[in-house]
C-alpha cells in the first residue's frame, strides 16, 4: 500500500445533494472469524448454535458493529470515498443479520454544509427478505484538497 498512487474520493465541491450508491455484502464464515479473532469477542450468541438456537434469533446473529463496518466500507471506498472520515452516526439495527446473509444497502447524500466540509448521508440496508436491517444517518467529511507538491518542492525556483 506504501508508495502505490490511490485516488482520493468525491471532494465537497464535487458532491450533489440526491447523489446515490448502491451495494451488497455476504457475510463469510471468515468475516465473522476475522472480527471475532480480533476483538477478542466471544459472545456465544454469534459463535455458538447451540445457545442461539434457544434465543428468540433462534440462530447466531452477525454482530451490528460487523454490519456498521460494512456501512463504514462504502464511506471508505465509495461515497464520497477513500479520503473520507465518519464524525457522527446514528444507526438503528431494527433486525439481525444472520450467518451467510446478504445484505443490500442504498447510500444517498442527503445534505451538504461546505462551510463545515461536512456531508450527511443517510443509509439504509435491506436482507435478503427485503426488510430493514439497518438504518440512519452519518455525518462525514468528504476528503480534503491536499496541497500541491509542486508549489512546496518548487518554491525556490522562479
């Protein structure tokens, strides 16, 4: 990743209000690992069938901050993009998302503050069934203008 060129995403001034993206995610076996190896998180109702199966989810369930992470993937990557950063959100997860689910989610700029260089979005995701899994708002701020690098390197040249 060092020394590789990435483009920045969508600056303030490049954004419009109604801008739209649209994606979908599978939940893998070794997502669910990965997050679990990292956190240190054992809650037995996202690893263990045998608990779940006795729950009111009656399987084991995806853990939300797995579900924000894939919100906070297409702030990332996509809108406004690499570059970005999320400074509030307010998410409800009205329903789980369980093993081997897809999960489709619709991003759309609902708001734009140039004078904070602040953008709000509103996301929301949808299962397989069509109902909501997630919903709410972020408040992001798109990437920066970085400075030129010809005007600092070539500054003692006329």
């Amino acid at each position: 990743m060092l020394g590789k060129k990435r483009k920045l995403g969508k600056k303030i001034n490049d954004l419009k209000s109604g801008e739209k993206f649209t994606t979908s995610f599978t939940v893998e076996d070794r997502d669910l690992l990965m997050y679990l190896g990292l956190t240190n998180d054992a809650n037995p109702l996202y690893i263990q069938h045998d608990y779940a199966s006795q729950t009111p989810f009656k399987r084991p369930v995806v853990p939300t901050v797995m579900v924000f992470g894939m919100v906070s993937s297409i702030v990332s990557m996509h809108l406004p993009g690499p570059g970005s950063h999320i400074i509030q959100q307010n998410l409800e997860y009205p329903k789980p998302v369980y093993h081997y689910g897809d999960v489709r989610f619709h991003a759309e700029v609902t708001a734009i503050h140039k004078e904070e260089h602040q953008v709000e979005l509103q996301v929301v995701g949808y299962d397989e069934e069509g109902d909501e899994v997630v919903k709410g708002t972020l408040i992001v701020q798109p990437p920066y203008e970085p400075d030129s690098m010809n005007a600092i390197s070539l500054e003692n040249f006329y």
